[in-house]
C-alpha cells in the first residue's frame, strides 16, 4: 500500500506559487507580480476565500490579493485557486498590521474588510481593522480616489467604524445597516460569514469609506 502524502497546511503555503512569501520585497512592484498594470483590490482577513475567488473570476481585468494570518483557512483559499489558476489571484499569510510595509502608496485602488474580528475590548480598539490607526495605514497605501468597503454582522462594530471614519480625517461615501434589504443588495457578493448570517436572519451592515483629500 503506497501511503499517501497528507500535507500540512504550512507545507502546502510554502509550495503554493499563489502565496507571496517575501511579500515586503514587492512593495511597488506588484505590476511585476501580476505581469500588467491593472488596478489592485485587497481583502484583508479573506478567511477561505469565496469572496474574493468570485471576485476574482467576475472580474478578469482588476487583480486581487487575499490578507489571511492564519494558515488553517488560507490553506482552502489555496486549494480552490491550485484548481482554477486564475491569473489575477494571489494570497498573502501574515498580520494586517504592517500593510504599508507591503503596498507602496497609491498601489492599492480598494480595500475590502469582511467580517473582520471585533475585538470587543475598549483596550483592544486599535487592533479593530476600521480603527483610526488602521485606517492612517491604508491612506499609506490607498490611490487618491480608494476606497475601503466594510461589512459585517456586528452593529457595536458597525457603530465604532462610522465614528472612526471622521476621526481619521475619512469621508463616508455611503452606509446600510441593512444590506439585504436595501437598493445596494444589487451585485452583492456574500462571503463565508455572510452567507451564514443571511442565513440566521441577521441584518448585514455595510459602508464605504475614501479618503478625504
Ligand atoms: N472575510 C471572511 C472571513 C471573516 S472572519 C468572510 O467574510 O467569510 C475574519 C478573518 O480575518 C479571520 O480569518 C481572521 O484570521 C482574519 N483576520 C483578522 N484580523 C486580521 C489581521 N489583523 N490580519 C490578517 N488577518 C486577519
């Protein structure tokens, strides 16, 4: 009987041609990574990946890359993109914190946070993704015109996010704290989390955010 070799998921990460190992070394060059100069869309917390994988087949002419910290779901983000090969789709392991490490500025034209985790402790706000800090960190990144679109199930969240954003010298472009049953459900992709939500009934919130220049 041959056995089988069952890959753990740090092995899979680092055989992966659509994981970035060395990813502070691609700041302003990730036009090479991609081999064009299309726009740049992030996600960052992706989890397994559904989201931006549609994105990424919808959309063939904008580039995504996926943010995860951890290896345990990556690793289907992974599988899936090992199967469709899709050009404009590459992952990054590592902790969001310092994404102005990783993309030059201008390099990035949106953000996307999906569910990201609530950190519900007041002393725990600066690790919330729509934090002023994290927000100071993306205008590090963002073009003139980007944009960070955020959803979640989390109204406490939801609530901290519109008040950071004129903290952070941002401008709200738009807002629901009720997706599903709003005009801007058109064209909705639903990620993992949300799905689930939808699902039991929850409410989804949703805004977009740019910088105010
Ligand atoms: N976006 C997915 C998963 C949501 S769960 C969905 O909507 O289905 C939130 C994910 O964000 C988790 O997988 C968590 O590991 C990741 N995450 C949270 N904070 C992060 C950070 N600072 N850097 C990188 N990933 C982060």
């Amino acid at each position: 009987m041959r056995l089988r070799n069952v890959k753990g998921s740090r092995e899979v990460i680092a055989a992966s041609r659509y994981v970035i190992k060395n990813e502070t070394e691609k700041k302003g060059r990730w036009k090479e990574v991609f081999g064009n100069g299309n726009r740049i869309h992030i996600e960052i917390g992706m989890g397994k990946g559904a989201f931006l994988t549609t994105m990424a087949q919808a959309n063939p002419y904008t580039n995504y890359i996926g943010i995860e910290k951890y290896s345990s779901v990556l690793i289907r983000a992974i599988e899936k993109q090992e199967e469709l090969e899709l050009p404009n789709l590459y992952f990054i392991r590592m902790e969001a914190e310092y994404i102005d490490e990783v993309f030059a500025p201008g390099e990035v034209g949106r953000i996307y946070l999906n569910f990201s985790d609530p950190w519900p402790k007041d002393r725990h706000a600066k690790r919330r993704l729509t934090s002023k800090e994290f927000l100071n960190r993306y205008t590090k990144i963002l073009t003139e015109d980007g944009l960070v679109i955020f959803k979640t199930d989390n109204r406490e969240l939801f609530d901290f996010s519109l008040e950071q954003i004129p903290e952070a010298g941002w401008e709200l472009v738009d807002y629901t704290y009720d997706l599903h049953n709003s005009a801007y459900v058109k064209g909705n992709i639903m990620t993992e989390y949300e799905a689930k939500f939808v699902g039991e009934g929850k409410p989804i919130c949703r805004l977009t955010a740019k910088q105010n220049r």
